[in-house]
C-alpha cells in the first residue's frame, strides 16, 4: 500500500466548493463533493451505483444528488430516495459510499480509511484563520509525481498539505502565511505569481521528469545516493513507511485468516 489511509487529507479549498458537483481523485478513490443549502459540506464516492456514471456531471437537487445518466437520486446521507423509471420502486440498502469531512482553516478534510474517522488527528493550522494576526496566501497546484518526490522537494518550506491523487500524481495545496503587511493585496498577487512560478516552472517539471523516470519501482531497490542535506527527508519517508506497515498489518492478518 503507497498510502496511509487512517489520517485526514486535505479534500479542497473551502472556497472550491459551491452548490454544484465537484469532482476530485484523492488516494485512487474518485470523489464528489458539494454543499447543501445549509452551507454543510458533503463528500461521496463518485460513482452512481446503477449503470456506474460519474455523479459529478449531475445536479443538487434539494440537497441530494441527481445521476446524470437516469435521474436517480442520493439524500445527504447516500440513500437513493429517488427513482424516476418505471414504478419508482428503489432497491432497498442502495445507496452511496459518504466519506467523513471536517471543515477547519479553510480547508475541506476527508477520511477515506477503514478505522473510524478520528478528529483528534487533524493538526492545528489555526494560523490560517487568524486575520487579525496572519495572512495566509493559499493555491492548489497539481504535480505529476508521487506525492513523496514532493514531500523531499519541499523539506524547506513551513506550510502545505499534499494529498496523493495516484501514485503518480499529487495535490499539493500551498499556503504562505505572514504577520506583516495584511492588508496589502499587490503583495499577495507577487506572491502568489512567485510561488507558483518557481514550483509550476522549475521544481514540477524536474519532478514530473523524474516520476517519468523511475515510474512505479521502489525507491530504496534504486540504492539512492543520500547526502548530508537528505537526513530530514530519510527520516520522513522511514517514518511514513513504518505508519503504513503498521496500519497494513491487521489488514494484512485479516486476509490470511479468511484465506486460511
């Protein structure tokens, strides 16, 4: 598994979602989201159950989700309430995968593994929504490489949030924030221009080249030189590593106990 699965991973920007269907792939699993009436935020697995169209070419229609393809429709909590063919009868226990959300900082965070959704496990980014003393300038750039190239490409930095797409493909939501001139809105502008040159025009484009290169092989099979500058970044991915063993085993033994 190239995942940890039981933590929150960053879903989108809250601005990003409105009262229409939005689609985004996090750790392989494609999901919609949306917004009710109340403002309350929703995340499913995007993918209606009948004839498996892609729910994101739907509608919101009282806050349940209408199947573009035959016009059923899911409640806030997944179930098909809706059937407009034939008799209208709707199978019982159809309904759709609902993945737990927290929306904190400015921010929509998903749970999308098996362990009960933990909110003790979301750190404090309190600084991203503290106006009076912090600024925060935030974008969402899309890196075609593996979510741990990147996570050693930005050893350096104070802020941002990755949330794998494939395993060749990340999102990396970005953030700077500072204590200093907060209300100037030019100085957002030069940084944001900045910070998405710099990573859009150099560091994507090495490391796109370099998840090209090495494709899906295991990164310590290719005997990487470390030098003295890569202990930080080592001891991450040993750490992250010993998270995903640790979390695979009871999987792992559940398996073998069926197959037994």
């Amino acid at each position: 598994m190239a995942f940890l699965m039981n933590a929150w991973y960053a879903a989108a920007w809250s601005h990003e979602i409105r009262d229409k269907p939005f689609r985004r792939v996090l750790l392989n699993q494609p999901v919609v989201l949306f917004r009710k009436q109340n403002g309350e935020a929703l995340a499913f697995t995007n993918i209606c159950p009948h004839r498996f169209a892609p729910l994101h070419l739907g509608t919101v229609v009282n806050d349940a989700i209408e199947c573009p393809y035959h016009g059923l429709r899911f409640n806030s909590e997944g179930v098909c309430v809706f059937n407009p063919d034939g008799d209208g009868r709707v199978p019982p226990g159809e309904r759709l995968q609902r993945f737990p959300l927290l929306e904190r900082y400015g921010t929509l965070w998903i749970w999308l593994g098996i362990d009960a959704a933990d909110e003790s496990k979301l750190p404090d980014f309190g600084f991203l929504t503290d106006p009076e003393h912090y600024k925060p300038v935030v974008g969402l750039i899309e890196v075609n490489a593996d979510y741990r190239f990147v996570l050693d490409n930005l050893r350096t930095l104070a802020s941002h949030f990755l949330t794998p797409e494939t395993e060749s493909r990340t999102h990396y939501f970005w953030s700077i924030c500072r204590n200093f001139r907060l209300d100037d809105e030019e100085f957002d502008r030069q940084i944001r221009a900045g910070t998405e040159y710099a990573f859009v025009e150099q560091d994507e484009k090495m490391l796109r080249a370099i998840q090209e290169q090495v494709g899906g092989t295991d990164f310590w099979s290719r005997r990487p030189m470390l030098l003295h500058a890569d202990q930080g970044p080592v001891r991450v991915r040993r750490a992250l590593e010993s998270l995903i063993a640790a979390e695979s085993e009871p999987q792992r033994a559940a398996t073998e106990l069926t197959t037994a």
